[in-house]
C-alpha cells in the first residue's frame, strides 16, 4: 500500500493594518516623516529667529578707508574745503557747475557734510533719506554738502540727476580734502553747526530718525523746527558711536 502525503493545511492570507502594511510599519513611516519635517524646520529657520520675541535686525555699516584713526571731535573748527594739491597749488572743491564750495559760505546756516562714492551699498542705501531731509530742512537753515571720494565729476553729476539729488555736491577726486578732514569710513557725516564748529561726526549710514535728531540739533536759533513741531520740541540727537567694517 502506497503511503499518500498528508495534504498541507490551508492557512488564510495574512493582511497588514492597512493594505499590505502592519501597524508597526506604519507608525516606523510616520515617525521616520516627522523627524524630516523637524530637521527642515530647524535648517531653514533664520538664526535669531525667536517667535515674538526677535532680536532687532543688524545696521548697514559703513567701509573702512586705510586705517581707523583719531579724528575731528565735537568742539573742532571744520577745516575748509579747499587742500594743497602737492604742485604748489591749492585744491578746491566746486559744484558740478565749477563753484567753488566753501564752508565759510554757510556760516549762521547748519550744514551736513557727507563724505561717500556711488560704488558704496551703505550711501547709496542712505541717498533717499539724505534727499528728503535736504529737501525738508532747506528752509529752515540746513545746506547738505555731498563730497562724492575719489570718483569725478561727471560720476558724481550723473548719480545726482539719476536720484534728483537738488542738494550741493563736489567731486574729491585724489581723497586730500577726505584725508584733511581725518576721516576714515565710508560714509561719514560731519554736522557742523553754524558757528563753524563740528557738533557730531558719524561714521556710519544714518536711518531717518538719527538724521532728524542731529539735524535738528543744530539748526540756527529762529530756523524753525522739523516737519512737526516747535524749536522746543526738537528732537535730542542720538549718540554717534561709529560701527565701520572692511
């Protein structure tokens, strides 16, 4: 008699939790989908970031020219625009039209004295503020002196009539009248008072509030006020603490 196998019994198809997939599988997946979105949230997270709670965003700052060193302070005769040239001449700042710029020229008004170059990101960022306080306080006894470093002329003619600058500006071509008022950033402002006088020197783009305080600060007795309010209410100027880099 032939022993027959026995017939393997019939076992019923195995299902997963969902389709195919077993529960632990599933919550592996998951698992696996939340890490990646942590990790994505956290590489593309700003640094600083910190809900509502943010840091405040850092200022433009300004380019160093050869090296940081002592300059006019408050208190200090503004020198006059007008340099030796190293022929036995004298160098003399002009406007775009060939008028000589002279300070003494300003005396009794306030002037804001600027010293920049159209290559330079921080100026440039800045040219809207400097045309809308010229603008404002012209009548009320401010003259803003643009000095454009080491660039010509028609450099600084053509950035002027691009950007409907209406405020006085020179072409320091060799640096000498930069160097005569030892500065060494990229921009630098001198607020001169109308004395003659250096009240503030800044080396640094300015926003529109530090401007308004330094401006007002040193308009002439009787030139009025900012666009809103009394000679009383004038805002006290902010301190000028320079932050160049390279």
């Amino acid at each position: 008699m032939v022993d027959r196998p026995e017939p393997t019994p019939h076992r019923p198809e195995r299902r997963g939790f969902i389709g195919p997939f077993s529960a632990r599988q599933l919550i592996l997946a998951i698992g696996a989908v939340l890490v990646a979105a942590v990790i994505l949230v956290a590489v593309t997270t700003p640094l600083g970031s910190a809900g509502g709670n943010q840091l405040p965003a850092p200022q433009a700052t300004s380019y160093v020219i050869g090296s940081p060193t002592v300059g006019l302070g408050p208190g200090s005769v503004a020198p006059e625009l007008a340099v030796p040239d190293g022929n036995g001449g004298t160098f003399q700042l002009t406007d775009p039209d060939g008028r000589p710029i002279r300070l003494a020229d300003y005396r009794g008004k306030a002037v804001w004295l600027n010293f920049w170059t159209t290559w330079c990101p921080p100026c440039q960022s800045e040219t809207p503020i400097i045309r809308e306080m010229a603008d404002t306080y012209r009548s009320k006894g401010l003259e803003v002196i643009a000095v454009d470093v080491q660039e010509t002329m028609d450099g600084a003619r053509q950035y002027a009539a691009r950007y409907g600058l209406k405020y006085t500006i020179g072409a320091d071509v060799s640096g000498d009248v930069f160097r005569a008022f030892r500065a060494f950033a990229l921009p630098t402002h001198f607020f001169i008072a109308p004395d003659g006088t250096v009240r503030y020197v800044v080396s640094r783009p300015l926003d529109r509030q530090s401007a308004v305080g330094y401006i007002e600060s040193i308009l002439p007795a009787g030139g009025g006020s900012g666009p809103s309010g009394s000679a009383a209410s004038r805002s006290p100027a902010p301190a000028a603490s320079p932050s160049p880099t390279r």
